[in-house]
C-alpha cells in the first residue's frame, strides 16, 4: 500500500517553515530515474528534484536528439561514398524542417509520457526549481525545503563556456541551442575538437554548411588512441577545414558575419576565420556551483565535480552519487551502471561488506563522426603508462573481403592485450559499424578471464567486418614490432583474406 507524504513543521534560522521529510531525495531525472524507480518498489517517500525538462542531458539535448540529426547526414556521406563501389546517386532535396520536426516530436511526445507517470505516483512528488543545499541533509527548492536521511545526486553537467573576449558580446550556440535553429546557418565556425564538435561538424557539413573546425590540442578527438584521431582527422578534412593546435584568443563582429582570431600553439602565429555562426563545443561544466553541495558535507574536486568511493558514496554518510556530476565517464550507459550499483548499495546492502565495488574496466564509448570511432578499455600509451607489458594488435577494413567489398579505406582496428595473461586491455576502431565491433570486446572484456581466447576459439562468419577484429588479435605483436614498411603491411594484409 502506498503511503501518504506528510508533512512537518522545524524551526529553522529565524523563521518558522514547512520542512518536507522524504525517505530519499532523487537530485536529476536522468539516469537518477532508475533510483528512485527502485525506492518506489521498497514503498519509500521520494521527491525527485528537476528544474529542467525530465529526462536528463541525453533525452533532451544530447544522445539522443544529435542521433537523430547525425543518422540523415550518415545516409548523405554514405551516398556520396557509394561512388567508390561504382553507384552515382544525387540527393534532390534536405528536408531540415522534417529533420528537425522528427527530433522534436520524438522528444515532446516521449516527455510527456514520462511526465504523466511520474504524477501517477503517489509517493513521488516532482520538484521543479532549481535545488541547492542548505544544510545537512537539507535542501531548498524554490519556497519549499526538503531533507531526507538518503540523498542521490545525479545533478548532471552543463556547457563549458570558456571567458574569451568578445564571445559574449557576437554570440553563439551550443549543443542545447542548437536544437533550436528554425534554418541551417551556410557558414559555421565549431571551436572543439571533442566529441561533440567532430559530431556536429559532421552534420552541418552533410547537410551543405561550410564548416571549420577548431581543436585546441595538438590531436583531434585527444581522448582516443592518435592512431584513430589521425584517421579522423584526415577524414574530416575532405569536407571541411579542420585546425588542431590552435586556440580562441578574441571574437569579432565583421560584415554581419562573426570573426574568430585563432593562435597557432606551436607556432604562435594567428589565423582570422570568418562564419555566420559560431557553435561552441569545448566540453562540460560541473553543476556544483548551482547545487552547493559543500552545504551538507559533499566535497567536489578543483574543478567542481563530486569526490566519491568505490561504491559512489560522498564523502557525507547517506549521500550517493552518480553520472555526468561525477566528472569521470560521461556516457548514459555508464550513468544507467552507476544508478544500479547505487541503487544496490543504498537500497539492498545490508553492510560495507555486501556493497558492489563500482568497475571501470570495460567502459565503451562511441563518436559519431563520419568515419565512427569507438573504443573501451586502454589505449596503447595508457596501458604502457600503468606498467603493463603489453602486446598491440592492428589490422585495417581491408584486410578483410567484406572491406575490401565496402571500400572501406578508411576503417581501422587496434587492440591491447597484456602480454603474459593474453588478457585484453583495450581495443578502438574507426570506421562503419565502429559501435557494434567494439561492443563484442565489451563482452569479452566481462567474461571469467577477460581474455581473448574466446575470440580465438571461435569461428568467424566470412566474410563480414567481423573478421577485421579478429584479424587485429591475431596480428598481435610487441609494440615496437609495427615499424613495418608499408609493403610488407600490403602483403600481410592480403594474406588474411580467406575465400
């Protein structure tokens, strides 16, 4: 039977007010749903805290509205690619009002449904101010405070904007405004070499605006192995103009169009780049400013995101946490993680003994750009640094049939295994179906050994991409093994492929 909230009466600083007492506190409706959902199936009292749209960073703004904007500029790029296997095509018309209006609805239609459950609930009440701390245990949202003995904080991040002169003053999007743009600006300058900025850029370059890149390290994508930023990068620059090493220094306004002034890092010599638009992607900010969880015990680190134990909990008894405000892996499928072993440790543990240790291991991840990047685990450089004797594995798309078949000449795979165990450390790839390759190692990665001899064991549909991954594992060698000339690669790579 569902109880009835209830409501008490506490002094607190000079006036008398009315403090709501929950049995769990839920502080962001993304990947913090998954907790309280679980605290509604133990009959607990829950106030869920969202002072934006519910659902979190990647329904609303993120994940899942840039994929559906990326997936029609993937069909553009792979039409015009498709000449490479001798088919000519031309698109008559992009649509970007549909495009957009599909993103929209899709969005709109599967908020409000959400929406409608959460007030179906009758021991759930759905806050929507912005929440700060005000003491311990303790919270404010707008004239209301709350306090329970459980608190989860799920409070996301939002854009980093760094404080370059002029920015302000001219103008620009992000991700989040982005969304918004009734038509598509014909030039755009996308300062962020990240995930987001190679992605967007992507887009807007598909979908006919003239784009230029700008990425502040020397490496474009910097978290990935320099082998996969390399193709990226090369890949990219046949549809627009790519800059890496090259800062923001100053903003302009020249002839209704926005001026960047860009400084070479190496060089120190500036570059004047001139667009319509400027969409800013240089990465995320923690929301602990907003929130001030310093209020109630929780420190955060320099750059603001909250410290946690291997089992999420703060450094404040009873306060749990999760996700983007973590700072650390910033992927939904790693917040929706994070939620289930919160949820275990808060919820079902009956002490420090039986809690879940949180498990990064095997971490994946995926950019959608044109070609796709994904990866988990190590790079090569990471492993070496952590004292691993490593072996390093590489094949490319054609030294397979079916890439050969595709024309893929572009697509890459690398992978790490600990020499002595054959235990695997990573794997990247670059190229079509990046996301589904490196999703298999994931599970290897999680299986008894996390070694490769499953892989090994098995037999391997021909001819399918497929074959590309397990061509990386069996070309393993020690790392300073792959100086090869170029013509033994050719030769090597042509011996792989079995008819």
């Amino acid at each position: 039977m569902k109880k009835k909230q209830q409501r008490f009466v506490d002094h607190l600083l000079d006036g008398v007010i009315f403090l709501e007492k929950f049995d769990l506190i839920v502080i962001g409706s993304g990947a913090g749903l998954s907790v309280a959902s679980e605290a509604l199936k133990e009959e607990m009292r829950v106030a869920l805290m969202e002072h934006g749209p519910l659902g979190g960073t990647c329904f609303n703004t993120g994940c899942i509205p840039s994929k559906m904007l990326i997936y029609p500029a993937d069909v553009i790029r792979t039409l015009e690619d498709a000449r490479a296997v001798g088919i000519e095509g031309h698109i008559d018309r992009i649509d970007i009002k549909k495009i957009m209006e599909r993103t929209h609805s899709l969005i709109s239609e599967t908020r409000s449904d959400m929406e409608e459950q959460i007030r179906s609930e009758d021991n759930l009440t759905w806050y929507r101010d912005t929440a700060e701390f005000v003491g311990d245990h303790t919270l404010k949202s707008g004239d209301v405070t709350l306090t329970a003995p459980n608190i989860v904080i799920a409070s996301g991040a939002r854009p980093l904007i760094p404080p370059i002169p002029g920015l302000k003053e001219v103008g620009f999007i992000d991700h989040v405004s982005l969304l918004d743009l009734e038509r598509l600006p014909k030039s755009l300058i996308v300062v962020g070499g990240g995930y987001i900025g190679c992605e967007y850029a992507h887009f807007f370059s598909a979908v006919g605006t003239k784009v230029t890149l700008i990425g502040r390290n020397l490496n474009l994508l910097p978290n990935e192995d320099p082998e996969i930023s390399s193709i990226v990068k090369r890949a990219l620059s046949e549809k627009m103009t790519v800059y890496t090493g090259h800062e923001v220094s100053r903003v302009e306004n020249a002839n209704e169009k926005k001026l960047i002034y860009a400084r070479n890092i190496e060089e120190d010599s500036e570059v004047e780049l001139e667009a319509e638009e400027i969409l800013m992607a240089v990465g995320r900010r923690s929301n602990s400013d907003l929130l001030k969880p310093e209020m109630t015990g929780v420190k955060t680190d320099s750059r603001g995101w909250i410290v946690v134990d291997e089992y999420l909990q703060t450094t404040k008894p009873g306060i749990w946490a999760l996700g983007d405000a973590l700072g650390k892996h910033m992927f939904r499928h790693t917040a929706n993680y994070e939620a289930d072993v919160v949820s275990h440790n808060m919820l079902k543990a009956r002490g420090k003994e039986d809690r879940e240790t949180v498990d990064y291991h095997a971490v994946p991840h995926a950019v959608f750009s044109y070609p796709p990047v994904a990866a988990v685990g190590m790079t090569e450089s990471e492993a070496s640094e952590a004292g691993y004797e490593i072996l390093v594995g590489r094949s490319r798309y054609t030294d397979a049939a079916k890439g050969i078949a595709m024309a893929e000449d572009k697509g890459f795979v690398k992978a790490v295994v600990e020499e002595e165990t054959t235990k695997i450390l990573g794997v990247s790839v670059v190229g079509s179906e990046a996301p589904t390759l490196a999703q298999q190692v994931v599970y290897l990665m999680n299986s008894e050994y996390q070694d490769l001899m499953p892989l090994i064991r098995s037999q391997v549909i021909h001819p399918t991409i497929n074959e590309v991954l397990y061509n990386a594992f069996a070309n393993l060698k020690h790392p300073h093994h792959h100086a090869e000339k170029e013509e033994s690669k050719n030769r090597g790579s042509r011996a792989n492929i079995r008819s």
